[in-house]
C-alpha cells in the first residue's frame, strides 16, 4: 500500500469488548448492540468533526483474561486508545493492567462492587451508593431484616455482599445464609441452593448471580414454589435482558435496583428505546447495561469533538466533569472520581417482563465509590 491515508478524513478508530458468546452474552450482547447504535447515530449526523468512528471488535467469548489478552492487542496492534467494553468486574480487572501500563482508556459501562480507582478507566455503571444502599433500605423496610446471599463466585458477588453485610449489620439486620456457585453452573446446582433457603426462612434473597446462572436461579426459585410477593429475589444485576430470557411468569414480583429501567419517562428515553427497537427488533427490551453502553459512547464523542484528539492526556481531561442529557436523565462525569453520577431506581418486574419504579431518587446520585460519605449508620433517619 502506497501513501498514507488523510488525516484530516480518517476515522476515529476505537476498540469494543464484550462478549457475543459464552455465559455472559446474555447481557453484553446487549451492551455491544448500545455501543454499536451510539456508534451509528453519530456517525449518521456526520462523525466527530467530519471523522467516522469505526469499531474493532473482539469477542472474548466470556473468558476474563480474554478480556485482558484483545485489550492488549486493541492497543498494540490495532493502535487503538479509547476502549468500549467489560461487563465482569474479573473482565475489568484483567483489563487495567493493560489500559494502566499503555495509557489507554477503558470506559467501563457496568455496575460494579466499588472500592477502585484507575486514571485509565471512566466508570458509567452504578456504583454501590448509587444502587445496594437504597436496596437494602427498600427490602428491610418491605419485607424484613434476614437476607439470604447467593452469587456467583468471583469478585464483584463478594465484595459486593461484604457492603450488604455491613449495611445490614449496622441496622440491626442479618445475612440468614450465604453461598456462591460457578459462573459455568448448572439447572440442578441450584437445588441445595433452594433446600436450605427453605430451612433458613430469610426475608428475602439478595442475588449477585450473572448471565445465564441467573435463568437458572429464579427458574428454580419458581420451582420449588417460592412466592415473590412473600420473599422475592433481589438483585443489582437481574435487567430486562436475563427477565426475557427465563420468561416474563418466573420473573415477575422480583426486585431489582438500577439507575435506569426500559419504562424511564421522558422524550429523551422514548426516542432511544425507539431507535433501539428499529434497529435491533420490537421484542427486544433496553436495560441499564445497554443504557450506559450507548450514552458513555455519545460522551466520549462529545469530549471528542473537543478535543480533536484520542490521546488519554488530552481527552480524559475533557471527560472529566462533563454532563449529558442520558435516557435515564442528567448524567455528569465526576471529577473526583471518574465515576457517572447516576440515578438511583428501585424496580418490581410485571408479568409484561418491565419494571416498575417503585423509588426513585430526586436527583442524580454523586458517586462514592468508597462509601466515603456513607458511614456505618448509613440507613438510620
Ligand atoms: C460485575 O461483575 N461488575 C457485575
């Protein structure tokens, strides 16, 4: 090949992680369809000062240190900067080394336990005060203090039930039993699982179970007869996605905490659900991994047009306290921590498999991903 293509016309080129196979494509399916629409919608209004944004995509087909493996090449061979992607907090953990030691930037579109910061990563998905706090409020004040912990066995489910233990506690409130089962699990694995459930009577089950483990969990809930009503699952994690894929009947009556739902109100989350139904089919629901995969795109093009520059040094800077006009509602980048300052809803899913907000905070929630402001009598009035 002779010459160089122009600079001033070539296009943004930008790495995109998530995975189109294996055990979590039942979400980050959804996340790279939000990142590819994000893509579409503003190349198709022109691209960021007259350039194309153009995706490279790998598929790490579910595999945490696949994760860490393409971000290397993304950002070697492919000379990629800027890098969409992750849903498992082992994913994002397999890619900061990477991103941190080459000086790239991942935006990271996914609730997670908290706990960290990386100059390298923006963080648009809910952070513990933005999600477990009000949920363990919602449950003890709903249904009572005994919760039961299952999860799927990595970091996100455990760290993220040492902050539920530690909120109960401080409230009077106790973890009634706690198991955690492989990501790979099976139908049958969760049948001890319901056993001592039943034996130790909590109030309700916290669930910090992934992809297709979570058909798996409420399929067997409904199984052995359970009644949401009495003692539901909730979950930071259980969207729109896994409830159509286990079926709209098991999934009804549970609970589940997010910034945003598919039913948000609002002009700004209608033309969005919209233009995700034309795109991808009438069936298939938004969710809140999708939302966060599609508006951090539209603020990374924002910033963008700012800057006229991929470099981290120069764009990150410009990410940093910016807001935008997101279909969950006002959303901004906070300068402190590089986290979204998000809304905090409390759902109920219908037999129509949507939810319904049954809490919803005033305003945006400032993220603390170290629960600085939150203090052990976080729940008391
Ligand atoms: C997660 O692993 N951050 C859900």
């Amino acid at each position: 090949m002779t010459g160089r293509p122009d600079q001033t016309s070539a296009p943004w080129r930008v790495g995109v992680l998530f995975s189109s196979s294996g055990f979590m494509a039942v979400i980050e399916e959804t996340q790279l369809r939000g990142t590819l629409l994000a893509i579409e919608e503003i190349n198709a209004a022109g691209g960021v000062n007259g350039r194309e944004i153009v995706p490279r995509l790998y598929d790490p087909a579910s595999e945490a240190a696949a994760f860490g493996h393409f971000a290397k090449r993304l950002m070697v061979e492919d000379e990629v900067t800027t890098i969409f992607g992750c849903y498992t907090s082992s994913s994002r953990k397999a890619v900061l080394p990477v991103v941190e030691r080459l000086n790239g930037l991942l935006w990271y579109p996914t609730l997670y336990e908290g706990f960290e910061f990386s100059p390298n990563i923006i963080y648009t998905g809910a952070a513990p005060n933005q999600n477990s706090v009000a949920l363990c409020r919602f449950l003890m004040d709903h249904y009572g203090p005994r919760f039961y912990f299952v999860g799927s066995d990595y970091v996100y489910p455990r760290e993220s039930n040492r902050i539920m233990r530690e909120l109960l506690r401080a409230n009077g409130g106790e973890v009634a039993g706690e198991v955690y089962l492989d990501l790979r699990c099976k139908r049958r694995d969760f049948l001890p699982v319901m056993r001592d459930i039943r034996e130790s009577a909590p109030d309700v089950i916290f669930s910090t179970v992934v992809g297709d483990a979570t058909v798996d969990l409420y399929q067997s809930y409904a199984d052995a007869r359970f009644d949401p009503k009495l003692l539901p699952i909730a979950s930071l994690t259980t969207t729109e996605a896994e409830i159509r894929a286990m079926g709209f009947d098991v999934g009804e009556g549970h609970v589940t905490a997010a910034p945003y739902f598919e039913c948000v109100s609002g002009e700004r989350n209608s033309s969005f659900v919209a233009g995700y139904k034309k795109r991808y089919g009438a069936d298939e629901p938004t969710n809140m991994c999708v939302e966060a995969a599609y508006f951090q795109v539209h603020m990374f093009a924002k910033a963008l047009g700012q800057t006229n520059s991929m470099d981290t040094d120069i764009l990150r800077p410009m990410v940093l306290g910016s807001t935008f006009d997101a279909p969950q509602g006002r959303v901004s980048i906070n300068p402190g921590c590089s986290h979204a300052d998000l809304w905090t809803r409390i759902g109920r899913a219908n037999r129509r498999g949507q939810f319904e907000v049954v809490h919803q905070s005033v305003n945006p929630v400032l993220a603390d991903p170290y629960l600085i402001g939150y203090g052990r009598s976080v729940l008391c009035p």
